[in-house]
DNA sequence: ATGATTGCAAATACTTTGCACACCC
DNA sequence: GGGTGTGCAAAGTATTTGCAATCAT
C-alpha cells in the first residue's frame, strides 16, 4: 500500500491531507516491519520537519488508527507500537530486547463460540507470543 | 488457590511473607475475576493499611509474576491488569467501559510451527479479543 | 472563508527509583 | 544480626490537553 492510497483514505473519510500527515506515513511506510514507538516516528518525521509536535503524531496515527489503515499494537510493553501491515497476523515479542516479529497466523479457527461471548460483540482478535529472539538467546549463553 | 498457598510460594522462593505482602495477596483473591490495575489494589489494601505504598504494591506484583502466581496482563489499554487465574485462558477487553472478562480458550492448537518461529524461543501465549459487552452495546442503542 | 489541523507547553497517568528506617528470618 | 522489605517523595516515561495561530479545501 503506497502512501498515496493512505492520503486517499485520509480525504475519503473527510480528513485533510497536510504535510505532516505525508510525513508521518512516509515514516510509517519507510520503518514497515519494526513495529515502531510513536516516539520513534515522532524522531524520525523531526529529522525532516523540524517544527513536527507529539500532538500531531499522536492525533495522525490515531486517525489511522479509526481509519483502519493501521494497526496499534499493545503488547504488554511500556509504549504502544504501529504497525501498518494490517492482515491478519499475530506477533512474537522478545522479552530481552523488545523486538516485535510479524508471524503467519492461522488464528482464522481460533474463534470465540456464541455461547461463551457472554453478550460480548468482537472486532478484533490479536494473538502475542512472548519469549527470546536468538540474539538474546545467544548474548544468554555467552555468559 | 488460597492466600496460604502464595504466602508458602513466597517462602519457598527466598521472599519474605510481610503483612502487606498478605494484604495484596488477601486482596488480589477478593478480586479474582475483575483483573484489577496495580492502582485499584493499592486503594484496596489502602483501606485496611493507611501506610500503603505504591512501591510495595508494584514491586509484590513484579515478585508474584516473576514467581509465577499471577498473570500481568498487557491488553493494549493504559494499564496493566493483573489476573491470579494462571490457568490458560483467553480475554475479552471491551472498547467502551474497559472491562476484562475472561474465556475459556481452548488455543493449544494454535502454535507457531518451528520454521516460521525464525528462531525465537517462545514462552507465553495470550489471545485478546476486543469488542464491546452487552452494556455498552446497551447504552449505544439508547442514543 | 471556514473550520480542521498545527505547535507549544503544561498537565496527566502510570510506573519506577533512591534512600533511610523497619522488620522478618 | 544481617539483609530483605518498606514508606516516602521525587523523578521518569508515555500520552493527552487547551488554546491561539495557521493552513487545506
């Protein structure tokens, strides 16, 4: 998904294209597949807007968010991560470095039966592994 | 499992069984079930200690989940919550008023196969599911 | 033109830290 | 007695807020 169709979606949902917005997905689509901190992008955008405020990262990625063009991870880790891959797919995280690896997920059967919803209705499903990459696992063993 | 039981944990891994050790422990089993923050317990056991500490409450959760009596959950909200059902069960977290209610999960099945676990080594499994309950889809129609 | 969006700076929420004193084993 | 555990208060980290000025449409 190109960072056009992400300004496409932006209007079509009556949002306004601004540079910061193109910054920030620029951003977004640059770093796709390391899950970054909404402070990692805000550093990131700075290099290239140096005026960028939090506010603004926080309220872009929000609306992506409700969009639906990107993911918010919560992982049990301090800071939420994004993440702009959003197909179905669960995530390993590394309890050592922090490091969050997309996963194939075949959660599709993995499916709540009425009779246990308890009245609950769900739209989102995330699955999380938790554990050691092998970098950690190595610098483990070296001691 | 009774309050006695993590008292003999505590004592059986080199930590020492304190009052306000049995207060937190005496509270968490009052609240099985609600998944409360590290802030509600505190208030909680505030009532009966006045003297109550954030840090004793914070570093005795750290300790039970280290020792593993209890599960810290990351659910993507602010906060986390704390479960002492460590039996393997998945979440439902509601969008509207924050509420944790447990499934039973029946993921055994759902394992990352060696060639895509890219050689993490994975310790925990956790599947959330968010939505909203009946209440709030309740309180949405009325609008 | 008009209202959405921005930057700023301060506020908030949750959690952690350092340290002197207290108390469990 | 020795060292773990505690309370206090302050610091740290992530995120949110209010508002006047600015900019996209």
């Amino acid at each position: 998904m190109t960072p056009d169709v992400f300004c496409d979606q932006l209007r079509n949902h009556g949002r306004r294209v601004t540079p910061q917005r193109r910054a920030i997905i620029q951003v977004l689509a640059e770093t796709a597949g390391t899950h970054p901190t909404a402070e990692q992008i805000f550093t990131r955008v700075q290099a290239t807007m140096p005026d960028m405020s939090h506010a603004t990262v926080y309220n872009t990625l929000h609306e992506l968010v409700e969009i639906g063009l990107l993911l918010e991870l919560g992982l049990g880790v301090r800071e939420h991560r994004y993440d702009i891959n959003i197909s179905d797919h669960a995530h390993m995280v590394c309890l050592g470095c922090g490091r969050v690896v997309d996963v194939p997920c075949d959660c599709s059967g993995v499916d709540i039966p009425p009779e246990q919803a308890q009245g609950f209705v769900l739209t989102e499903r995330h699955l999380v592994f938790r554990g050691y990459c092998p970098d950690c696992l190595a610098a483990m063993e070296d001691e």
